[in-house]
C-alpha cells in the first residue's frame, strides 16, 4: 500500500512538472509572437523558434535534471528513420495535389505570395519545429514516459486543442471551429510520425508545416465567403489524409507486433 501511494504520489508529481514545463514553453511561444508581432514574418517565426528551443533546453536542465549531452536527442533533433520521412512527403504530396482539386470544385484561386519560398521557410520553423518541439518532443514524450500510445495522445490533445481555441474569435465560428477539430484529429498522426521517426520532429514537421501552408497562401488572396469554402475543404482534406495514413501505419505497426 505504502509502495502504491509513493508511485501514485510519484506519478502526480511528474504530471505537475509536465504541466508547468508547458506552460512555460507555450508561454513563450505566445510572448515572442506579441513582441514580434507576425508569426508569419520569417524573420520573426526563427526569433520565436529559437525562444522555444532555448526555453525547451532551460526546461530540460533546471526541471527535468537531463544531461546536456542528450538535449539533442530529448528535443527532437536526432537522425529521423527513412521510412518515416517518407510517409511524411506522401501525405504532404497528397494534400498539396488538393489545392486544384478544391479551385476545381469551388472556383477559388489559391494565390502564391510573391515571396512564398521564403515565407514556407517561416512556415517550417514556427509550426514544423517550434511548435513540434513543443508538442510533440517536450509534451508527448513527457506524457508517453509510462503510458500507452492512446493514453499519452490523448492528453496531448487536451493541451494541443485548447492552443487552438482562440482561432475561433479571429477567425470565426466556420474557420476556426475546423482549426480545433483538425487540431485534435491531426495530434494523432503527428504523435505517430514522431515515434515512427525515432522520436525525431522532423517526419510530424513535414507535415505540420505542409498543412499551415494555407495560411500565407490566404493571406495572399485574402477572405471572402468563397474562400471561407476553400478553406474548410482544405482542413477536411487535412484531417482526412494525414489521419488514414496514421491508421494504416499503426495498423502495419499492429501486424508486425503479432
């Protein structure tokens, strides 16, 4: 009994730092991005990233009590396994070819900002590595320490969706009510593709960041009720691919277990 109520103690004592070490991270993310005041400005999307990674090693160290020789490693920025990277470029693929299939079924033309390699770049960095560094290298690894797979995602989401909520107010019921679902539904796959990956960002940034692309796209063309259309078949599109292939991929995971 005594045994018990020392890991039940134990255990909420983690989930404590889990919480704290988030709040801070998130903390961060959303102070470097009033400061800078665009997340969508590259020059601003690399000072908030590298806030978030600074603040992620301070964590680490001064929480946790990791070495620094792992930090690499615990934040996500080992070698990635190939297979996961691979997955990762077919669902981006797949979602990228929607872009014609929706102007085809709406009329809405997407638009490229002149810039745009340059603003995929600030894509990447914010929502691919900041925020998966966040996510998925701090919050999911931390939650997965002792748990399963679900048990660990699902709280993931809690967290993942609440970040999402206020999307709503700025974007309206339509828009950001979809951003909330796919917030929730795409943790799953991004969770899947970090441990597929060797839990490594880089396979769940891929396609992190292939999903935001619709953000400086629509900033180009600006919105309308057309566009507003577009948009939600986009983010359909986006939970639709991403999360068959996290079903087909824990399904191949399944087999080889049995």
């Amino acid at each position: 009994m005594d045994v018990n109520h020392s890991t039940e103690k134990r255990n909420k004592f983690n989930l404590f730092l889990i919480i704290a070490g988030y709040l801070l991270l998130y903390g961060v993310i959303e102070l470097t991005a009033k400061l800078t005041g665009d997340t969508g400005n590259t020059w601003s999307a690399l000072l908030i990233s590298a806030c978030v990674i600074l603040a992620a090693i301070l964590v680490e160290i001064l929480i946790f009590r990791s070495r620094f020789s792992a930090l690499s490693r615990l934040l996500g920025f080992g070698k990635p396994r190939g297979k996961a990277i691979a997955s990762a470029l077919v669902i981006t693929l797949l979602m990228f070819l929607c872009y014609p299939v929706i102007t085809a079924i709406t009329g809405y033309q997407f638009k490229l900002p002149a810039d745009w390699l340059w603003l995929a770049i600030g894509v990447f960095v914010f929502h691919g590595i900041a925020e998966e560094v966040l996510y998925r290298a701090f919050l999911f690894r931390r939650l997965r320490e002792g748990r399963s797979f679900w048990k660990a995602a699902w709280a993931a989401v809690i967290f993942f969706t609440a970040a999402h909520i206020p999307i709503i107010i700025n974007m309206g019921l339509i828009v950001g009510g979809m951003a909330v679902l796919l917030a929730v539904v795409s943790s799953f796959p991004f969770s899947c593709l970090y441990e597929k990956s060797g839990n490594t960002i880089w396979a769940p940034a891929i396609v992190h960041a292939a999903i935001d692309t619709i953000i400086p796209i629509l900033a180009a063309g600006g919105m309308n009720e057309q566009s507003t259309i577009a948009v939600s078949i986009w983010m359909a599109a986006a939970m639709i691919i991403p999360y068959t292939a996290f079903l087909m991929l824990r399904d191949q995971r399944n087999q080889k277990a049995g």
